[in-house]
C-alpha cells in the first residue's frame, strides 16, 4: 500500500522475505513499515504533506483506499483529508496552502 498506493519511494527492505520489513522515504525522514499483528492498530495516525489534498485524495479513493473524511479547511488554515491504509491506521494528508504562515516553498 504504502509503495504502491501511496506511492512512497523505498529506501530499503529487511527481514525475512515473506515478511519484509519496508523503509520509505518520507520527505527529509523516513518511515519504518515491520511486523505483524493480530488486532488493528489504535491511537495511530500517520501525517504526510501533500502539495493538494483534494487531488490526493480523490486519486487515492479511486484506486480504492477508504476516504474517512474529505479535504477540508480548518480553524488554523491548513487543509486535511484523512484516508486509511488496509490495516485502518488514519493518514492524515495536510496541505499548507499559498498564503499560510507556515508556507515555505523550496521549489
């Protein structure tokens, strides 16, 4: 999901190779992907900004990711949509929009 739907780079793999362990890049970090597990997770959520929210999201509900909540803005300017991964964690697309304080365009 995380390469393939997402469309995260990989870093690299580990582990056995029936149930590799996956690093992605994630812009200046990374982001581990390992084990299994019996029960979904609880209390995570994943944050990734995105350069439109709406767009991302409407591309990740046609290849059919599960939209929990549409783009929308909040109280403090930026906008988010929030989508699942198969296991149900919550990721969290946060655009900065043009005229946001926290906007620093490195392009």
């Amino acid at each position: 999901f995380y390469r393939d739907v997402l469309g995260l780079a990989v870093y690299r793999e580990f582990g056995p190779p029936d149930h590799p362990g996956v690093v992605f890049f994630l812009g200046n970090g990374l982001l581990e992907v390992s084990g299994l597990g019996d029960e979904p997770p609880r209390g995570i959520a994943l944050w990734v900004q995105v350069r439109d929210a709406a767009a991302e999201v409407e591309r990740l509900r046609a290849a059919g990711t599960t939209v929990l909540r549409g783009p929308r803005t909040e109280p403090w300017g930026l906008v988010e949509g929030w989508v699942a991964d198969p296991d149900g964690v919550r990721i969290v697309l946060v655009e900065v929009p043009a005229d946001h304080p926290l906007r620093r365009d490195q392009r």
